[in-house]
C-alpha cells in the first residue's frame, strides 16, 4: 500500500505526471504490477553491471504520444476544426536506438513521423520511418542532403524539405530541372517577430537563426511560381523555442502565422495546407510546486491553437490548415530514468566519535565549544549556535598565529558542526536555517558522470528531479549536495538554499543507497560528453505487466577499449605498448609478468565507471 503520508516525497506530485509512486517507502512505477525500481536495479546488478544504470519505460513514450494525439484530437473535434493533426518526432531529441525503436513502435497507430535535422538522422528516418507517416526535414541543407530528400520521396516517403534561405530553393529547384525527378514537398521556415521565453527563447523572433523573413518569404514564392512548382509549396513552420515555460508567446505567434498562412494562400499557393507549430511543448522539472517552470496545460495549448488558427482562416476566407507540431521533449523526457549508486559521504567524519579532546590542556574557547554542545536545547538553540560560530572565528585565528595546534582545529570544526546540526534539530524556527542547512551539508559522491548524463545542468542550469530510490518511509534530514566522479569541480549539484535537496543520512556499510534522476530521456544522452572517457551508461527496456516486469534490450556502457577506439585510437598499438612496457619493466619479474599483463587487460575490458570492495 502507498503511504498516506510520506515525509518527503520529492515533489513527486509536481513532476511525476502518475507516472511513479511510493509504497512501502520505495519508489515504484505505477503500471501493471506496480514493480519497485530497485527490484529492477538489484536484478541488473546480480548480473555483473557496476555503475550508473539508464532505465528505459516503453509504456511512458506510448503514454506521451497517446496523450499528444488525443487531446489535439478533442480540440479538433470541440471547435469543429476541418484540419487535420499530425505530428513527427525530432531525432535530435534522441537518436539512440534504444529509445527510436520504441518511438517506432508505439507510434506506428498514430502515423507518428520523425524530422530530421541532418544527413545521418536523415538516413535514419528514411531507413525506419513508417510508410504512411511524415518526415520533415529541417536545418541547412547542401546538395547532398537534398538529393538524400529527391530519394526519399521515390521510395515513397511523404517528406517535406523545409527550406532555411533562399538559396536552398534555388538548389531544389536547379536539381529537380536537372532529373526531372518527382518533387518533394516544400515547407518555409518564416521568421517571426515573436520570441519566445527562458532558456532557449532565442530560437525565436527576428533575430533567429532561421527562417525567411517577409521580403525573403515572397521572392520564395515568385521563384516557385515561375519555375511552375509552387503547388509543391504546402508547409509553412515556426519555432519560438524549446521548453515553453508560458503559453502567451505562442498566442502571439499564432496570430502572426495564421495571418501569414492566409496571406500566402490568397497570392495563389493552393496547395499550401500545413502550418508547422516546431516544438516547444513544455515538461515540468521542477520538485517544488511553488516554482513551476510551465504555466499551462496541453489542453490548454490544442484549445488556443485551434480557436486562434480558425478564427484567422474564417476571417480571411481561407481553408483552415492541417496542424503538425514537433514537440520531442514533450514524448522523450518521462521515458527515461538515471540510476547511480552513491559511493562515500564526504562530511561523516563530523560526528561525536571522531573528537578527541586533550585529557589536558584543551583551549578555553574549545572547552566552551564541548559545554555548549553538551547543554544546547530549544530555548538557548539560537544564543549557543552564534556563541559557538563566534568562537570558531576566534580559534580559527588563533591557529593561523600559532597559538593552537592542528588537534585543537580539528575538535572546533566537529563540535561547531555539532552544534549546528543539533540546533536544527532542536529550534524548528530558527531564521537562519536554510544557511546553516548549507553550512553542513553533506557531501555524496555519486557513481556517474554529470556531463555525459546530465550536461543540460552543467551548460544550461536545468534541473531535473531527484531522489533516492528507497528509505522513503524515513525523513531525510542531511542537506545534500552531489559530487559526480569526474575530476571537474563543475561536476557538482550544489545544495540550494531555495530549492534544498535533502537525502538520508546513511551507513554505506549496510547496504546500497542509490539516487535516481528522471526525465532525462530528452537531449541527455545524445548531448552527452566523454569527458574524462566515461561513456554512455549501462541501460535496459523494462516492459512491465500485470504479473510483474521484465528487463530486455540489456546494453552494456562500453569497455575502455571500446572508448578509445571510438576517439581513434589504434586500439591495438596502446596494448601493444602496454605489453612492451610490461616485459622491460626491472620492477616486474620476469615469471609474474603474463599475469599482471592479464589483469591489465581485464581492466581494459571493463567500463571507467567506479568499483570499491562492495561492488557499487
């Protein structure tokens, strides 16, 4: 049974979506046989697996894509829109087959279609889209990539090249004259005065990287008119940024788009019947229900795209167009899940055991530290917790002139760190309590690397939901920050005053504690870096029923031979070195040799990830 009361479940009703519960202090997903996730992980890990885990949820893509179509599809049919909604998935989200196979699959009922933004995603949509789904291409494009479409469309594909500048009509339009192939279709990225908002609002408004502005939009149509293809002009598309926090930006460039559309059809563009949305749609990261990043609902969104769109089309006396949108984020991000075992607490030397006070000699402000810390109760919390951060200024200075020793130093960071935390335990409303939260928070060295896993959070700032997978009946009381493995001080999820993160306070020698960061299936993973060499981690399909789970599609994180041969190492010639260096080596002898060879190359086999005697 689920809690009724959890003492802290982790915003999991901000950001959750339904998608996971707590029961029994666990986090479990909430399908089917309701299985917890550290079932899951315990299971991968008897197997041999070390190190962070990526767990995929098949039914949370199908869930997301069902989501999208039926609630443009309730819009359509409460306005009465005569248009059509279709939609296609943009591959830059997430090109891993791990994820693209199931977005194949799930969305082959819907007619789901993929957009490509460069020649190898190009590829990839001609090889796995489904015959009756679109494919949108965006981004700029060469002669190359443009034939890659002319193909496209003689297999059959309904594919639209939706053209940056000016230039790109001009190659379409020579290298059609020049087969006499049949003609893809021709969108327009037009360039709106509307931007959009916060992070990557800049990929909207004037100053875009792309699309045609006005001037550019109606040579476009003169060129296809005189060369005789403007019936193969039937997409316009517009993008006012990803990860849409509210929804008035999008208002406002409907309007201007619709207006555009209308405007386009009456200079004679018949078969232009498509207004292309882009993406945008927002995913909610927050853990706090007082600091939502997005501020409306889907619903919300097909209601406005509907009504707005056929009030222009009525006012103008045009066909009311069909609605494509591209939103990645939207389907990607639930989908996936990052699992990493924590390794060491930093700050667990700070406790009573580890003082050792002189039997003699002890400075006087020490002294008085060990009394405070003694007699600290609710009434005095305050006074004694600014007594104590007083003194430790005090002796803190005196250890800089030589008057204290290094023992006395240490016995005033442990008591002041005692203090402090028995303060907060004591005094409910102390006013500085999130600062001493800060002060002492404990430091968790976490098995991953945050810039191959999360690099959105190290180049961008975006949060993502965390929490620990089980101990969840218990209160976390240790203000949390999270060192990754890497030898970057960057690759840190600092503690945060406003939006603290707390984790329990934990004896690793009793077992395993792991975190989990959800939402990450959108961008993570193919943003990743190999900094350091760490790859891409271990990751697994759980499909999940009624009876219980079961975990396919098992993809070890690649071994360090494998790293350095993916940076163009002659993987070869560095064991070759190796071996060398091995049979000159006066501090190997000659008869232990093979064998320290062998070790060295099972390392080589291995991933970079961590390992300590316990196998985390």
């Amino acid at each position: 049974m689920r809690h009724k009361e959890t003492p802290n479940d982790y915003g999991l009703s901000v950001w959750g979506g339904d998608n996971f519960t707590i029961e029994n202090g666990r986090v479990c997903v909430n399908i089917g046989s309701h299985p917890a996730i550290l079932d899951m992980v315990t299971e991968i890990r008897s197997d041999g697996y070390r190190g962070p885990l990526l767990i995929r949820l098949p039914h949370l893509v199908d869930k997301q894509i069902e989501k999208l179509y039926s609630t443009f599809n309730k819009a359509r049919k409460e306005y009465k829109y005569s248009g059509k909604f279709r939609a296609v998935f943009p591959l830059k989200v997430n090109q891993f087959p791990g994820f693209i196979k199931i977005l194949i699959e799930k969305g082959q009922r819907y007619g789901y279609g993929l957009e490509a933004g460069s020649k190898a995603e190009l590829i990839l949509a001609m090889a796995y889209n489904q015959d009756s789904a679109p494919i949108t291409v965006n981004g700029f494009k060469d002669e190359e990539m443009i034939s890659l479409g002319f193909i496209a469309k003689e297999m059959g594909h309904d594919i639209t090249l939706t053209i940056e500048g000016l230039g790109e009509l001009d190659t379409i339009l020579e290298m059609q004259k020049k087969t006499g192939d049949p003609m893809p279709n021709i969108g327009i990225r037009i360039r709106l005065h509307t931007a959009g908002m916060g992070i990557w609002g800049k990929s909207g408004g004037i100053n875009s990287k792309f699309g045609l502005t006005s001037t550019e939009l109606m040579r476009a149509v003169r060129l296809l008119k005189e060369s005789g293809q403007l019936s193969s002009f039937t997409m316009i598309h517009f993008h006012i940024g990803s990860q849409m926090e509210d929804i008035a930006p999008l208002k406002r460039a409907l309007r201007e788009a619709g207006n555009i559309y209308a405007e386009l059809r009456k200079m004679g563009a018949d078969n232009l019947k498509s207004i292309n949305l882009g993406g945008g749609l927002g995913v909610e990261y927050s853990q706090d229900a007082r600091s939502k990043s997005v501020s409306y609902s889907l619903q919300e969104v097909a209601n406005d795209v509907m009504f707005l769109l056929k009030s222009i089309c009525e006012n103008k006396n045009v066909e009311e167009p069909d609605i494509f949108t591209e939103s990645g984020r939207f389907i990607a991000a639930s989908h996936a899940l990052l699992i990493a075992p924590v390794l060491e607490l930093f700050s667990q030397e700070y406790n009573e055991k580890a003082l050792d006070l002189k039997e003699k000699g002890n400075p006087p402000l020490v002294s008085e530290l060990y009394d405070l810390y003694r007699t600290i109760n609710e009434k005095n919390a305050a006074e004694y917790l600014h007594d104590s951060l007083d003194h430790m200024e005090s002796l803190l200075t005196l250890f800089d002139l030589g008057y204290i020793d290094l023992q006395d130093r240490s016995n005033t960071e442990i008591l002041v760190h005692l203090i402090i935390k028995k303060a907060l335990d004591t005094a409910a409303h102390l006013s500085e309590r999130n600062q001493l939260q800060q002060r002492i928070q404990e430091k968790y060295l976490v098995n991953f690397s945050l810039f191959q896993s999360l690099p959105d959070y190290w180049g961008l700032g975006q949060e993502f939901p965390v929490m620990p997978l089980d101990r969840l009946e218990t209160k976390p009381t240790r203000s949390a920050s999270l060192w990754d493995i890497t030898c970057d001080s960057d690759g840190e999820i600092t503690f945060k005053t406003k939006r603290p993160l707390f984790l329990h306070d934990i004896n690793l020698m009793d077992g395993n504690y792991f975190l989990a960061f959800f939402l990450v299936g959108a961008y993570q993973e193919v943003l990743g870096m190999r900094h350091n060499l760490f790859s891409h981690p271990t990751e697994a399909v759980v499909e999940i029923d009624d009876e219980g789970y079961h975990i396919r599609d098992l993809k070890p994180s690649a071994s360090l031979l494998d790293i350095l041969d993916d940076i163009d190492y002659d993987t070869t010639d560095v064991q070759r070195q190796l071996k060398k260096r091995i049979e000159r080596s006066e501090l190997i002898p000659e008869d232990k040799r093979q064998d320290v060879l062998a070790e060295l190359y099972l390392y080589l086999s291995e991933n970079s990830y961590l390992k300590t005697t316990r196998l985390v």
